[in-house]
C-alpha cells in the first residue's frame, strides 16, 4: 500500500500516457487527442505564384525545415523548442481550381501526449498568416474560410 500511495503521481501519469495511445490506436487516428490548429484559406491567382509566396511565408515566419513535396501538393516544417510547447509540426495543403488555390493550414503538437499548446498552434498559424498577406499583391486578394 506504501507503494502506491509513494508513487501514485507516477502511476497515474503513466496510465494517462497509456490510454492516450490506446486511444489513437483504437481509433486509427494518430493525431487524437494531441493539440492542434486547423485553419482553411482561400487565395484568388496563379497558383504559382501562391506556392512560392506559401514557402516564403513559412521562411520568414521563423519556422525550420521548411520544406516542399510537390507531388503531394505539401509543403512541411517544424518550429523550434518554446517552453508552452517542445515543437510543432506544421503543414500546409495546396489545390488549385478555377483561378482560386485552397489551403488547408495544419499545426500539431510534436510531442503526441500533448494535450494543451496555451495558443501556440494558433499563434503559428496567424504568424503564417501575417507573412502571407504581406506578400500578397493586394490585401483584397484573398478570403478567410
């Protein structure tokens, strides 16, 4: 009985850790449970120029590891260690239709049993955001969805 009631943060900490990955298994979905930030947007032009204004927009936002996979219309990247959150990945979809290129902003917590982020995925998202409309050729361009 000592033992429990010596370690019992411990134990709970650890049950709490294997039922969040029990969880993700059960549901086939490994980003459940774990902090994140969705955000759709809509930008009228030539989804060439989009794209290129997307990865500039990654760059001079701060994030590291800044990449592109442009046969899954992708781009990728990483922030780096804060204390609210050790990391998050972040990616952005690319689809273009009729003169309008959808984007579909995504940041998630690295550390999978992260269940709160205090805004930073947020905070990622609006950091992109703002380096996106500064490349913009007009503030009017552009639609939140």
């Amino acid at each position: 009985m000592e033992f429990l009631t010596t370690n019992s943060w411990w134990l709970l900490t650890l049950i709490t850790i294997i039922c969040i990955f029990a969880y993700k298994k059960l549901t086939n979905n490994r980003d459940a449970l774990t902090s994140k930030f969705e955000a759709r947007k809509t930008l009228y032009g030539d989804t060439i120029d989009i794209v290129k204004f997307i990865e500039k927009a990654l760059n001079h936002a701060g994030f590291k590891k800044v990449g592109h996979n442009t046969d899954e219309n992708r781009f990728y990247a990483q922030t780096r260690f804060s204390m609210s959150s050790f990391s998050e990945y972040i990616e952005v979809l690319y689809s273009s239709g009729n003169l309008a290129t959808d984007l579909k902003f995504k940041s998630i917590c690295a550390l999978p049993t992260q269940v709160f982020d205090w805004g930073k995925n947020l905070r990622n998202y609006k950091r992109f955001e703002k380096e996106l409309e500064k490349l913009l050729p007009t503030r009017s361009n552009s639609i939140k969805g």
